[in-house]
C-alpha cells in the first residue's frame, strides 16, 4: 500500500516557504505483536518521524528564472537570490524533509507572486509514504509567515481521490465554504475537515507552526481502537498540502 499527504495554499503571501521534515510524528502500522510465550496481544507502536528523507513533490519552487525575494522580520528587511540551477542558491523540494540545526536552517520556497503565484492559483505540496501508516500528528513550520490560507489532504487508495483532512483560513466561510471553529458533535460524521483561524494571523513573520493532531476534536477519539470510522479507513493514507 502507498500512502501520501497533500498541501494546497492559497493565496500565498509575497513569498512563501516552508519546513516539513520538523515533526509529522506517527504509529507506523504493525501487523502483529506478540508476548513473551508467542501469543498475540495488544502492543503500541512507536513513535517516528516519517517525513524524513521523504520525496516530496511541489507544483512550484522559486529559482526558475533566477529571482529575488525579500523577507520581513519585525522592523527590517533582508533580500536574498533564489536560482534553481545554483545549489547554493536553490531551495527546491528535497528541503522540505532533511536534517538540518536551527543555525543552518534549509527550505522550500514558491515563486513569489510577481509571477503570479497568488490567489485563485494554489500551490501544492504531496508526500509519498510509501506504505501503510497510522497518522496521529502533523506539524508543519514555516520559514517566513504563515500563509493566509491552505488545506491538508489525505488519500485512501493509490488512485482515490484527494479527501479534505482538515483547513486553515482567515476567511474559512468564503475560501473553504466552512465555519471557523467548527465541532463535530456525537453522531456526526467524525471524519468531517474543519476550518480554523488560529493559524492564518501574520504574526508570528518567521518561524510560525502549525500543528494538527489528527484526532482533536473527533468524539471517538478515547474509543478509537473499537471506532470503524477513524482507524479503519485510515490504514492505506496519503496527505497533500494545498
């Protein structure tokens, strides 16, 4: 089974660019375990971060043509090259999940919207897991401000579409047709995406988070062991960034 994840932004602030290999933590599936005498019994995989290293595919990367960007950080502004052709220069999508400290900070980084990267246009992000795997938390970081609006998704089968997991607006009724700060109530469909606010502010301009626990907010999240709905259709997953 392959497994992706998918981010779609939109609209992108003058430029805008990201760190995903910072944490997507998760129960790597497991088919079985066993006690000391061989017998099956329950077992608790172990955390790890499966975006490392991981190939990620953009729709979009700055440096094609060579451009400039200029990033805002409270009352000064430094300006710097992007070339896709120079590695020293380039910030292409192998960024987005390697290992580096915070003092060598590498990144993805769009085009900025002088070639027209904005709004109704999006950029999109998919990681390949390569197999089955049990998603519980996501965290994304971004090398400049968060951007106004975007949406994860996931993917159920190989070929199947792209399914909303959850959105982040400013504007979540007009962009995404959804209630900032949405629930879901027993009885509801618990794998419903909600909209929230809390992430789109501009502040903070480097550095900003994003963390999303897959299963907040879901009334079945102390049951989901015995819940149908969450754990089973979850085995075989893939997640854009959009």
């Amino acid at each position: 089974m392959d497994s992706s994840f998918a981010v779609s932004f939109l609209p992108l602030a003058l430029f805008f660019s990201l760190h995903l290999h910072s944490h997507l933590l998760v129960w790597a599936a497991m088919d079985s375990c066993y006690d000391e005498e061989g017998a099956p019994s329950r077992c608790m995989p172990k955390f790890e971060n499966i975006a490392f290293n991981r190939t990620v595919v953009t729709s979009n990367v700055c440096g094609s043509p060579p451009e400039d960007y200029c990033m805002q950080t409270g009352s000064t502004r430094s300006c710097h090259h992007c070339d896709a052709s120079d590695p020293d220069l380039s910030h292409n999508a192998s960024l987005l999940t390697d290992f580096n400290r915070n003092e060598e900070s590498t990144w993805w980084q769009s085009q900025s919207m002088y070639y027209g990267i904005q709004h109704p246009n999006s950029v999109n992000l998919s990681l390949h897991l390569g197999k089955a795997f049990e998603i519980t938390y996501i965290r994304l970081k971004f090398y400049t401000s968060r951007p106004e609006s975007f949406a994860i998704y996931k993917r159920t089968e190989v070929d199947g579409p792209w399914l909303p997991y959850q959105y982040y607006s400013a504007s979540c009724r007009k962009t995404y047709g959804k209630d900032a700060k949405g629930y879901i109530r027993p009885g509801d469909d618990e794998r419903t995406a909600l909209c929230t606010d809390e992430f789109s502010d501009i502040s903070p301009l480097t550095g900003g988070n994003v963390a999303f626990s897959t299963l907040e907010g879901r009334p079945s999240a102390y049951n989901f062991d015995q819940s149908v709905v969450l754990k089973f259709p979850k085995l075989r997953q893939d997640v854009v960034y959009n």
